[in-house]
C-alpha cells in the first residue's frame, strides 16, 4: 500500500470516528427516526453534502492557497446553519410541548423531502466538530497541494461516501424495532432535549465563528 492510500485510509477512519461521536447530527437524525426511510435518506444526504462543501472548500484553498476566502465562505454557512438550529431547536420544542397524541407519543415535526435535505445540510454546515475536522485533520494529513484535480475530486467523493456509510448507518439502527419502540415512549423527552441541544448548538458554533472575526 502506498503513502497515499495509507494516508487516506487513515483519515477516513478518523472521519468515521468523529462521526460516531454522538453530536447534532445525531440528534437530528434521532428526531426524525419516526419518519419514513426516504426522508431518513435525504437527511444522511444533506449531511454528507455540507461535508462535501467541507471537503472541496478546504482542498481548493490549499491547492490554490485561498485559505482567506474559504475561511470567510465557511463562516458565512456557519452562521446560516446556526440560524437554521434556532429555527429546528424551537420547532421541536414546540412540538414536545403539545398535548400528547392518542396513541400517547407526541406528534414530531413532519419533514418534507426538500426541508429533510436542507436540514440535514445546514446542521452539518454549522457543525464546529466538522469544521475542526476538515481545517485540521483532513487539511494537513493529506498532501492536497500536490495532488491533481482527479486526485481531490476522488478524495473528496470517499470522504461523501464515508459519511453516507456512517450516517446511514446510524440512522439505519435509529430506526430499527426495538429502538422506535423505545423512543416512541419517550418522543416528547428526545424532542425537547434535541430542541434545547441545538439550541446550545447554536450559541455555540455561532460564539466560535464571530469570535474568529474578532481582532486577537
């Protein structure tokens, strides 16, 4: 195996690790364990995307040393995504909230495709830990600067693959019998937590980026 593939391998591993991490996107996914597989789907997508935006943004700004602009592009999805949890963490606190249904779970927010698409791209874009992934650890244990275009565009495909593997994976075991069932007990309580950790989320991710704004 050569350096390159050793190398790649190994910040796939690191990628799929962080991954597991239980984090917002879990959360998210989490949420909507209710819902059918395609809107499951779409959400994985939506999160392996922004990573793609992670991935590319960060390739570019080494090989063509851009590395101001990037930043500045990423901070701005930051912010964006930041918003968007607000929106998702109110909503879903909302819905914990409302008088229980009959069959005495309480009602989740229903996704529509373009909407599960989109939130799962905009919590991952304002996801710190995927932004320390991709400027740190995927930036500097890959030679990007000497690669050829072919090389990143095929880097950056296996780090979408990967997280398409991950998140889907995961979402696969959120909505599996025993664990709907055991959610389903409790949907208010995972509703009003995933609300009031995106929340933090939020604050958390948008304090970061301005603080990177700010003179040192």
């Amino acid at each position: 195996m050569g350096e390159f593939q050793a190398s790649l391998l190994a910040a796939l591993a690191l990628q799929a690790t962080a991954m597991s991490v239980p984090g917002q996107n879990h959360f998210l996914i989490l949420s909507a364990s209710q819902q059918g597989a395609l809107v499951r789907g779409l959400i994985v997508v939506g999160i392996a995307t922004a990573g793609v935006v992670f991935s590319s943004g960060a390739a570019i700004a080494v090989y063509f040393s851009g590395q101001a602009f990037s930043d500045r592009i990423f901070s701005i999805l930051g912010l964006l995504g930041s918003g968007f949890l607000v929106y998702l963490g109110g909503k879903s606190i909302r819905s914990a909230l409302r008088r229980h249904t009959p069959e005495g779970g309480s009602a989740a927010p229903s996704l529509s495709l373009g909407r599960a698409f989109s939130s799962g791209f905009f919590v991952n874009i304002s996801n710190a830990k995927s932004v320390l992934f991709f400027g740190a650890v995927f930036a500097t244990s890959l030679p990007l600067a000497t690669m050829s275009l072919g090389a990143l565009a095929f880097v950056v495909l296996a780090f979408f693959l990967n997280s398409l593997l991950v998140h889907g994976a995961v979402s696969a075991l959120l909505a599996t019998g025993a664990v709907r069932r055991f959610t389903d007990r409790r949907r208010p309580l995972i509703l009003l937590v995933s609300g009031c950790l995106f929340l933090v989320f939020a604050v958390f991710s948008a304090q970061h980026i301005i603080g990177t704004w700010l003179p040192k």
